[in-house]
C-alpha cells in the first residue's frame, strides 16, 4: 500500500497482528501476497499441530489418571477456539483492511472533530492492553516455573514442568536445557496465539469509537442543517447519504466480526467456568491472572457493542433538536426519515448470542456460572 492510501485507523494494532502472522507486510495490506498465507499453513503444519497432539495427550493421560482437568480443558479450549478466531480473520483480512481504509476517508465528509486526538488514545490504550497481556503471559509462565520442584513431585504422568500449558512429551524433559528449549518455544507460542486474538478484540473496540466519531460529525451536520434555507436541501442531502454510507460501515463491519465473535464469547464462558473451577480447588495466582484477561477482553467487545448502540440512536435525537420547524414541508418529511430509521440502532451481531451490549456480558458471565456449577 502506498503512502497515499495508508491506514491510520487501527494502526498500532494492525502493526501488533503482524507479530501473530495473520496481518499481511504494509505494503501489500489491501492485496496480501501469496506468502502470507503460505506462512499460515507453516505455522499450522509445524507449530499448532503438535503442540495440540501433546495438549490431548496430556488431557487424556490426566483423565486416565483421576486429576483435575480444569486446566486442560481451558487450555484446550483457549488453543482450538483462538486458532479459529485467527482463521476467519484472515479470511475477512482484505475486507478489513478495505473497511479501514474507507473509515480513514477525510476527503467525502471531512475529518471528524477529534478524530487525530481519540486515535491517539486508542494508541496509548491498545499499547497498554497488549503489554498487559505480555505480561500476564509472562507472569503465569514464571508461576509454572517456580513450581517445578513441587510439580516434579506430585505429578502422575510424564508431565513437563514449567512450560505454560499442559503438556506431555515423548522424551524425558527434565533435562535442564531441553526444559529451557521448550519453555521458550511454547511461550512464544502462546503469546502468538494470545496477543493475536487480543488484537482482534482491540480492533473491534478501535473500529467501534471510529464510527462512533462519525455518527458524532453526522449529529452536528443535522444540527446545522436548517440554519440557512437556501442551503437545507444540500445538507440534509449530504446528511442522508451520511447516515446511508454509516449503515452500510456497520453492515460490513459486522460482516467481518460476526463469527469471530461469536467464537470468542463460547470461548469465554467455557474458559471463565475452567479458570474458576482451577481457583477454587489449586487457589492458583496465574488463574487469577488468565481470568481477569479473558474477562477484560469480553468486556472490552460488549463496550464496543454498547458504543455503536447508543451513538446510533442520537442521530434521531440531533435530528428533533435541529430547527427543523423552520423548513419547507418535503425537508421535514425527509428528516422524519432519518428519525425513522435512527430508532433502529446499529450493533455488532454475534449470531446466536444476539448483539454485543452490556446485557450481554452479564448472560455470558451468568453462563459461566452455570458451566462452573456442572464442574462442581
């Protein structure tokens, strides 16, 4: 992508899914090389396939063998879930990639007000949220490799202690350098995998406060609208196509993001009900930490749910507190329109979870809950 057509939406955490593999080199963002998807297969073929192999084996083993499965279980389920989240977001990366470039377009309406200073928070923030889940990946990581000793003890199976995630291997690993080996090589797996996913969540929220100052710049051009007659038809005009043009953002931005999504929230009450199962029984400090990740990411996508909701709604209200009374007969029956149509709000579809929205992630916790119950 040249200069010219470069996307300052989203920039940063676009820059951060490079790192998991699944966001193309910038210059070929909008028209990915065959490459890029010759590196997910690799990645696939030589990376997630036989840790996956070793992670059911050590779940089987486990289960042979009485223990608790709630860490299996959430890993299990955290590594197929992600990996498909990862998946469809390749295959929807050209059209995200196409919705952010048209989303950075300044030249059609102009640019938002704020729009340079809520970018640059949304910078500040997703650069927190990333190296927060660095962290928490690393902090979890040293957890497992201060319990070595004790684990070695305890343990019923040929399980490797210290690496992140469950596993078991063919080969004795207690060997101090192919201990250190494997540590390495599955934390930079599984921070692969998680910061990527991380990143998705990150880029709805960035995407949902991007339409959002757009439905902010249409509710200042609908207060304007009438304050010069001779000019109302064009700036109604100009208001509708707008408004059009927003619709259609969010019919392609749910396009995108609707089976990630959904992905994610099945993901996240299984996972939670794991995690919380493994607090109770081992009291362990890393669960608190994975938990406290996954919840915040769920959060983070209901706010981003809960944003377009209500940013789409006002559009009616900044349309009622125009001086629309001053207007000819044809332009209000217009504006009754766009009041018509603001009634119904624009959201983020997750399929059979409906929208994302607060209500949303109390059912999910609520689920998890549940999930937790059977465990019990």
């Amino acid at each position: 992508m040249n200069q010219e057509s470069e996307i300052p939406v989203c920039k940063l955490s676009c820059h951060f899914l490079r790192y998991s593999l699944i966001w193309p080199n910038k210059n070929e963002e909008l028209d990915p090389s065959k490459w890029f998807y010759i590196n997910q297969l690799l990645f696939i073929i030589f990376v997630l396939t036989p840790n996956t192999v070793l992670l059911f084996i050590h779940l089987v083993l486990s289960q042979e063998e009485g223990l608790d499965l709630s860490e299996d279980l959430a890993m299990v389920s955290s590594l197929l879930g992600l990996v498909g989240m990862m998946a469809i977001y390749v295959i929807k990366q050209k059209e995200v990639a196409s919705l952010l470039l048209d989303l950075r377009d300044a030249q059609t309406y102009g640019k938002p007000p704020l729009f340079d200073i809520v970018n640059k928070k949304l910078e500040y923030f997703t650069k927190f949220v990333f190296f927060y889940g660095m962290f928490g990946t690393s902090v979890y990581n040293s957890i497992k490799i201060i319990d070595i000793s004790e684990c070695r003890k305890t343990r019923k199976i040929r399980e490797t202690c210290g690496v992140l995630i469950p596993y078991w291997t063919p080969f004795d690993a207690d060997d101090w350098y192919i201990l250190t080996l494997l540590i390495i090589y599955v934390f930079f797996f599984v921070a692969t995998i998680d910061r990527g996913v991380l990143c998705i969540t990150l880029q709805v929220f960035e995407i949902a406060c991007n339409i959002k100052l757009r439905i902010d710049q249409l509710n200042l051009m609908l207060l304007c609208c009438f304050n010069d007659r001779n000019l109302a038809r064009r700036r109604l005009n100009a208001c509708i196509y707008y408004h059009s043009a927003l619709i259609k953002y969010c019919e392609r931005f749910n396009d995108c993001y609707m089976n990630q999504m959904f992905t994610f929230l099945v993901l996240t009450g299984t996972i939670c009900a794991c995690l919380e199962n493994q607090i109770i029984q081992q009291h362990n400090v890393g669960a608190i930490l994975h938990i406290c990740g996954w919840a915040g990411s769920l959060f983070l996508a209901c706010v981003s749910g809960q944003i377009l909701i209500d940013s789409s709604t006002s559009v009616g209200e900044a349309a009622y507190n125009s001086k629309w009374y001053d207007a000819d007969a044809c332009l209000r029956k217009d504006l009754a329109l766009v009041i018509m149509r603001s009634q119904k709000a624009l959201f983020i579809n997750t399929g059979a979870f409906n929208v994302l929205s607060f209500a949303l992630f109390v059912s999910v916790m609520k689920m998890s809950y549940s999930i937790l119950a059977l465990l019990r």
